[in-house]
C-alpha cells in the first residue's frame, strides 16, 4: 500500500481546528507548523483528505527532497524524482519556489532548471515564491512548489488543484465575501453538530449557513468539483470511486436541520438563495430579508425546529475596515447584544471581529477561540458558551 508525506494547507491559526479534522478521518497528524499540518497517508486517505477537509486551502504531496549545493546537483537529483507518476505529457506545469540561506537562490533559475527535466509543458519559468496557500493551481494546471532552505531542496506537487476554499457552488456574492475554509473553522469551533437550530443574522451571500447546513447533513465540501490528483498518471480510480461512494454513504441530504440566514440587503438574500440552491441544501435553509433588530428564535416546525430550543447564532459583522456598514458600527453591534439578550437565552454566540472595541458594543461575554486573518485584516473568532 503507497504511504504518502503530506501537508495540508490552511490560514494561519486554523491548524488546530485542521488537525482535528485530519483525525477524524482517521489520520494522525505528524506536526502543525504555521500555516498547515504535516501528516502520512495512504492514496484513499489522500483522495479523502481532499474530499472532507472543510478548513484546508489544499493538500500537498511531498514527491522528493535531496541535497542541491549547485545547479549541476539540482539537475542530477530532480531528475530521479519518478515524475512519470505525477505528471502526464502534455500537462501544463507551473512552478512555486522558494529559497532561503541557501547557495542557490535565484529562484527564477531554480523552476527553469527544474522546468529541463518535466514531462509536461512548463507554464512559467520563474519561480514565484513558496507560498503554499498561495492561489495557484487553475483548472488543469499542475503546480509544482520547491522549496530550498540550506542547500536542501524538497519538492511538493499539489494534490487538490484549485484551492479546496472552491467548492463549486458560490458564483453569487455579497460585499466582502467570507472564504469557505474560515466559514466551516468558526463553525466547527463551536461544536454544533445540526441537532440545535444555528442562524447568522448578517449573512451576506450565505457563506456561513450554506457551511453550517453541509456540515449538519454530512454533506463532503469537495463533492462538486475535481482535484488534480484526477489528472495523475498514477490515479487509481477504483479508490477514489470507494471514496466517493463512502461520502455519498455518509451524507443525509434529507435530515430536517434548522438554518436561519437572514440580512437586510435584497441582493444578499438573492445571492444566499442561488448559492443554497447550487450547493444542493436549499431545502435546508430559511432565508430572510429582515433587519437585525427583527431577529427572533425560529419557531416550531421552521425546518424541524423544536419550538425556541437554544442553538448558535454565528455571524461575520462589518469589520469598518474595508467595507462600510452605511451606518454607525457601533450601533450595529449594540443591536446584535440587545437582540441576543432579549430573545436568544442560553444559545451560543459567535462573532468574527477585527475590533475589540466594536465587538465590545455587545456587551456579550465572548472569548476568543482562535485567532486568524481574512482578507489580510488580523481578526478573532470569539464565542460564548451556549
């Protein structure tokens, strides 16, 4: 059975949240470094890792690392590396590198040395920096990251393609959309597992509900799109079909769960309803256009809701950084206390926040669960107890 070294991609200060995940595929995690989770695993692990992971950017491949003091060095030892395995002729490629403290480091002279010994048709030849997270990997291309650090060089080849944030439902959006993975890690932070009502009052283009009503019925992230593990000359397809029909096994697209997206913007909850329906758990939404300070419990028999039973209500305010709220943001989170207060008694509470002082304005008791950035702005998800 092929074992395979790899790492999981994710934002800064979701590795615990991603390490978690890993294990509850059934695979231990090696180490957590900034920006990801190192782990071993089988082909079908791999392929599943891809399929199930909700807070992962994407997944590597560790295919060779070798001692490259000198060109001449770099060329002899890349080309022992089995490319045959992982990239067919004709296949676009498209290198990543990086180098630190080491003899070699041009890293534009690094991909087009490496570029020399491919089967496929190099895209680019210089190197673009080693940023793993970085958003690369277009349909169809393979890429390929090097990374140098004191002469030594390891090679990584990218198992997932476009960043697994993708997942192929999401065309619509609202202002200053919220990625997937980070969606799914403050869900998951919370602990919810469907059985509770969860509603996000402020959804935007429902990111956070359409996340909260997949993970409710079991539903992989990964269902509706490729990988490029599809595309490797070493791809087995009998195992990625076991794969497969193991997440259709655990789905239960029929489970009454009780989403509540709601937001005050018309062309927000335009955008929620077409993302619910390409994801394929319209049914499971109920989506609203409504203020803040109308929010109130889903009642009974809102999509199998147990009348006012206690829940989450998770949500990514305006950070009053890069998009304006068009009123005082102050306001806006002294509403969201005052209706939490008011009518939602012992749920759970959660808030992405940019600023202390705003999310203050709450008055709500809110620790922080972890701490990670959104579109480069550093920001804390913080949460109550329910």
């Amino acid at each position: 059975m092929s074992r395979h070294e790899c790492f999981a991609v994710c934002t800064p200060g979701l590795e615990t949240i991603l390490a978690a995940e890993l294990r509850g595929l059934g695979v231990r995690p090696a180490r957590s470094d900034r920006g990801g989770v190192s782990f071993a695993a089988t082909t079908r692990q791999l392929y599943a890792a891809n399929l199930f992971l909700r807070t992962a950017t994407r997944v590597l491949v560790r295919v060779a690392s070798f001692d490259a003091p000198t060109f001449a060095a770099l060329e002899r030892e890349a080309r022992r590396v089995p490319w045959g395995e992982w990239i067919a002729s004709g296949t676009r490629v498209a290198f990543r590198v990086g180098s630190t403290a080491s003899r070699l480091y041009h890293t534009g002279a690094i991909a087009e040395r490496l570029g020399g010994v491919v089967p496929g048709e190099v895209e680019r030849a210089g190197g673009e920096g080693d940023d793993e997270s970085s958003d690369g990997a277009a349909a169809g291309r393979q890429v390929v990251f090097a990374r140098v650090v004191r002469d030594r060089v390891t090679i990584s080849l990218d198992a997932s393609g476009e960043p697994l944030f993708r997942r192929g439902w999401r065309q619509a959006t609202a202002k200053a959309p919220l990625r997937e993975t980070l969606a799914a890690a403050m869900i998951l932070a919370t602990g919810w597992d469907g059985s509770t009502p969860f509603i996000d009052p402020l959804c935007g283009s429902g990111t956070i509900a359409i996340e909260a009503a997949l993970l409710a019925r079991g539903m992989a992230p990964g269902r509706l799109r490729e990988f490029a593990f599809q595309r490797w000359p070493s791809f087995e397809p009998g195992t990625w079909a076991s794969v497969t029909g193991q997440a259709a096994s655990a789905a239960r697209p029929e489970r009454p769960v009780t989403v509540l997206a709601a937001d005050r913007d018309p062309g927000a909850v335009r955008a929620t309803c077409g993302n619910a329906e390409r994801a394929g758990i319209a049914d499971a939404l109920d989506v609203r256009h409504q203020s803040l300070g109308e929010l109130e419990p889903p009642a009974a028999g809102a999509v199998g809701a147990a009348a006012r039973s206690a829940g989450w209500l998770v949500t990514n305010p305006p950070y009053g950084v890069r998009v304006q709220a068009g009123r005082d943001l102050r306001d806006l989170y002294a509403t969201l206390g005052a209706v939490v207060r008011r009518g939602f008694s012992g749920w759970g509470v959660g808030l992405l926040v940019a600023n202390a002082a705003l999310a203050a304005q709450s008055k709500l008791r809110l620790a922080a669960r972890f701490r990670t950035s959104n579109g480069g702005i550093p920001v804390r998800f913080v949460a109550s107890l329910p």
